[in-house]
C-alpha cells in the first residue's frame, strides 16, 4: 500500500515536471528535437488517416491529396491493422493516447526501479528527465511503445500474450525480434520440445504475415535514412568522428573499433565470469537480459538516435539488486554519468555545431570533442554492459542444452 501510493505521487510529480517542460517550452532546449510536437508518432496517425480515406503510405509517391502526407511510412502494417475502430476513435489516437503512454511509461519506470533511497530517486529522475529520454518523449518515438511491453513481458505469467506482443513488437520495427528470448526465461522448467513448438508458432506467424504484406515491407527495407553525428548511440561514433579529424578510412576505422570491443569483450567475459550470479529467472533479470541484449545489439549494428538508450532504462532495477557485486555497481555508475553527461551534450548542442565551406558540412571542433567524450562513455558501458550480457546469454544457453563448453560459465 504504501509503495503504491510513493510511486502514484512520484507519478504524479513526473507528470507535472513533463508537462511544465512542455508547457513553457523548455523542451526545444532540452531535447533539441523537431519543432512538431510527436512528430513520430505523427507519422502513425497520418498513416492511419490515409486508410480512413483508403490511400496507403508504403511508397516514395504520395497518393491522394498532398496535404495528407500519405507516402513514406517506416513502421510494419501490423501497428495499422491492429487498431481498432480507425475512424470512429482517431481523435483519441491523434490527441490522447500519446497522453496515456506517457503516464504508463512514467509509472512503470517509477515503479520498477522503486525509488527508496535518495540516491536510487536520483536515479530515477536522471532516467526520466535526462535529455535522450526527453527526445524520445518530444517525438513520441515508436521506442516508448516497445519499453512498455518489454516491462509488462517481463512481469507477465499468461505466455500467450507474451508470444503475441513478441510477434507484434518484431513486425512493427523488426529489432525487437530480440524480444523473442522471453520463451526461454518466462518458464524455467519448460522443455525443448515445448521451446521448439512456441519458437515455430512465433516464426510462421510472423513469415505469414510477412508473406501478405510482402511489397510494404520490401518498401521498409529498401527506405533505409542516412544518420550523422548529431544524437547518434553507436559503435560508429568513433570512426565518424576520428573521419572527421583525420581524414582516415572510415570502413578501416569502423573494423578496429569493432574489432577491439570483441577483443575486450572476450577478455572481460573470460575474467569475469565467476562474478556473474546465477539465473534467478525473475521479471528484473528477464528486463536486463532482453534490454541489454536490444542495447549491444543495436548499438553494434545500427547508427541509432540515442533515444534508444531508454533501454538503459530497463537494467536499473536487476543492477540495483545486487549492488554489493563491484562489477554491477560500476555499470550502475556509468548510467549516472552518461545520464548526467546527456545534459553537458545536450548544452553543446544548443549552440552551433557545423558550417558549410562550398557545399561541405564541416564540424566544429567543440562538436567533435563532446562527441567524442560521448562516443567513449557509450563504448565502456556498452562494453561491460555487454560483458554481463554475454554470460548471462551463455548461462541460459547452458540451463537449456547443456552445450559442454560453457558449463564453466554455469
């Protein structure tokens, strides 16, 4: 009782803050996004009005009138077809259900973490309030969605709905495939055979799906966008950035930056693995391995907007249990500063960070320092992030198959 009315206040008080943010316009300073407010989210319901008036958005040629916008979609079909009543509720998806996920996400993020301490409330409002989860929030990004199932995947004990927001997650966006490990982790007691038969339910309901919305999703994957320095979450920061300086070969740069975070990678699992406990199987482990696992594999394969790092988010709490273990407590110190550092990169921001000579985008050398101190904050903590990851991967692998070579990781 008391810990829900704590969290209903904190609640409360988050949903105040966000809406002064938003109210006196701190936002454009903030968070530095589109000067239309959920303008991703826009994306959505000008997508859905265009089916209310029978036009599709999956191509570079807008079909019916241009002021609809009704071209250049990026999201899979299902977010569409699974909304009930289009035209009779779209004042209410347009205007007020981006209201309702922003109420749940602040009070799933409160209530997870479960702020007790002064030190883990600070942490709380760091996650919340600093600026990569505020961009998120400014545009409404469809990444608010996925951590609000992620979290209600992770506490869920009815499998079927876990496997249907699985499917519905990956076909929206297609790296929430990662989702998908929750079969493993949901029922530790569950057999392989029973494994194999959820893992093909799971994989021929979604190659179906695919199968009829074929030529939407070829349009998907061929509308790719080019991202830049600015707000980039990647292992292709560095690269970019030492481009920048040196005029070195960018794809030769790209290989010695990934090379060495598997080379480091190898060599902090190998003297680690000892430190790391063994799987408890609770919703605060299954939120870390999920979360952990969508961060490195993002972070290593795609130039991301660094909104993504909300997923940060989802591995406070299983880090907090165990503080006491050294190698936890400085991944938890590497969340507060990049959290805090999120301001000082935001700030820089607000200020001019590129000029044109002859058609050229030059960068600044102020812009290319704090990108660069960004580039290696993101790569230590994605680093041991991804040190406790890996082994927590082997140890599931191992609970399951019992594969010889990692029973000492067990």
């Amino acid at each position: 009782m008391i810990l829900s009315i704590r969290t209903s206040i904190l609640t409360l008080i988050t949903l105040s803050i966000y809406y002064l943010i938003f109210k006196f316009n701190l936002i454009d300073y903030l968070a530095l996004g589109s000067s239309i407010l959920f303008v991703d989210y826009g994306d959505i319901t000008k997508a859905l009005n265009c089916i209310n008036f029978g036009y599709s958005s999956y191509s570079d040629i807008p079909e019916g009138p241009q002021e609809m916008g009704c071209r250049g979609f990026s999201y899979g079909p299902i977010i569409l077809d699974l909304i009930p009543f289009k035209k009779n509720f779209f004042h209410f998806y347009e205007n007020i259900f981006p209201i309702i996920l922003i109420i749940l996400f602040s009070f799933f993020v409160i209530s997870i973490i479960d702020p007790r301490k002064k030190i883990i409330l600070l942490l709380t409002f760091l996650s919340l309030f600093n600026p990569a989860t505020l961009l998120m929030l400014q545009r409404m990004n469809i990444d608010i969605l996925f951590v609000i199932l992620l979290i209600i995947i992770s506490y869920n004990r009815i499998y079927p709905i876990n496997w249907f927001f699985v499917i519905y997650s990956f076909l929206t966006k297609f790296y929430p495939f990662i989702f998908g490990m929750i079969i493993f982790m949901e029922n530790k007691f569950r057999n392989k055979i029973n494994l194999l038969i959820i893992f093909i339910l799971i994989l021929f309901s979604s190659i179906i799906y695919i199968y009829f919305n074929f030529e939407k999703y070829s349009y998907i994957m061929n509308s790719g966008w080019a991202m830049g320095l600015h707000y980039l979450f990647s292992i292709k920061t560095l690269p970019k950035i030492f481009k920048e300086l040196f005029d070195l070969h960018y794809g030769f740069l790209l290989l010695v930056i990934f090379g060495s975070f598997i080379y480091f990678n190898i060599k902090l699992i190998k003297n680690n693995y000892s430190y790391v406990l063994k799987l408890d199987f609770s919703p605060q482990e299954k939120m870390f391995i999920i979360s952990a696992n969508v961060l490195i594999f993002c972070f290593v394969v795609f130039s991301n907007a660094y909104y993504r790092e909300v997923f940060l988010i989802l591995t406070i709490p299983y880090l907090l249990r165990y503080l006491s273990n050294d190698k936890f407590k400085i991944i938890i110190k590497l969340i507060i500063i990049k959290f805090l550092f999120n301001f000082l990169y935001i700030l820089f921001l607000n200020f001019e960070t590129h000029y044109h000579v002859e058609g050229q985008r030059i960068y600044t050398n102020s812009f290319l320092l704090i990108s660069f101190a960004k580039g290696i904050i993101d790569y230590l903590l994605m680093l041991f992030l991804s040190c406790i990851v890996m082994i927590k991967n082997m140890k599931l692998a191992y609970h399951y198959f019992s594969f010889k070579f990692l029973e000492k990781y067990y």
